[in-house]
C-alpha cells in the first residue's frame, strides 16, 4: 500500500483502487460510509434498459460506469463496469484504416470511451447520474463487460 492506495481486483475481474469502494459522493453520511460496486454490473445496466424500454416503448444501450485511474497517465477517467444492448468493444483488426493499411491490433474499447464522454457531460459532482449520448457509432449487440476484461496471460501488471 503505497500513498494511500490498495491495488486489488473484484470478484468482477476489475483491477481497480481500494476494491472499487468509495467515499465520495454519498450525501451528508459522505465520508462516514462508503459504497460498492454492483453485484453484477451487467444485470445492472439491464434493469435500468429494461426500466427505459417499459416506460418509453424506446431500447436505448445501457452502461453502468465508474471512475478509474490508469497506469501511467494522472488523472481519472469513468470507464465501463456493466454493459446491456451494446458490445464493450469493437474489434478493427483486418479493416483497413483511411490510408488502406491493414489494422492488425486496433480493438476500439467503445463502452469506455463512451462512458468517459458521458461523465464530461454529466459532471462529477453535479448530481446527474445519466447522460444520454447522440450520434455515437458503436456495435450494438448484447455483451458483458466481462469481453472487456485482460486475460490474465496478456495482463502486463501481473
């Protein structure tokens, strides 16, 4: 435990700070008690598109997110833990990119990148707990955001 941080992974296969246990952000018990991640992030982001669908007649993807930090960079990011209605990733490997070239490692982490941008939107103490995202290209579908998980023979920290 270095500068007040536990490096550990979750029963959901999340590398992450402390666990994913947080402080932050909980109202006047702020600091006093702590919250965890779901149980199970993806039947988690299902509820929720589930609850939309019902109330609206309208299936929009779902992604649960939480901030996290990233090896080498400063700063935090929010970053995908439960997908419903879209796949965590998509993989352009063999697509050629705009020149023509052949992309032979390019696996685009869109529900991060998505859940990022809408943390930008939403703010991170503001109060919104949901942003809706327009005009996004990504692969719908019904992943788990356990596609997005490093096996651990490719895991470079281990």
């Amino acid at each position: 435990m270095d500068n007040g941080v536990v490096i550990t992974e979750t029963a959901h296969g999340f590398i992450c700070a402390n666990g994913g246990v947080d402080a932050s952000n909980l109202g006047a018990g702020s600091g006093s008690i702590v919250t965890l991640l779901p149980v199970d992030p993806d039947a988690s982001a299902a509820r929720i598109r589930e609850t939309v669908r019902t109330a609206t007649g309208v299936d929009v993807p779902v992604i649960v997110s939480d901030s996290f930090g990233r090896p080498w960079r400063w700063g935090i990011v929010d970053v995908a833990i439960g997908v419903s209605g879209l796949d965590p990733l998509e993989d352009l490997r063999g697509t050629p990119d705009h020149d023509g070239r052949v992309m032979r490692s390019t696996v685009r982490a869109v529900a991060d990148e998505l859940a990022s941008a809408a943390e930008l939107a939403f703010g991170k103490v503001a109060g919104r707990p949901v942003a809706l995202i327009r005009g996004a290209d990504f692969p719908r579908g019904e992943g788990s955001i356990r596609d997005a998980l490093m096996p651990a023979e490719f895991d470079l920290f281990r």
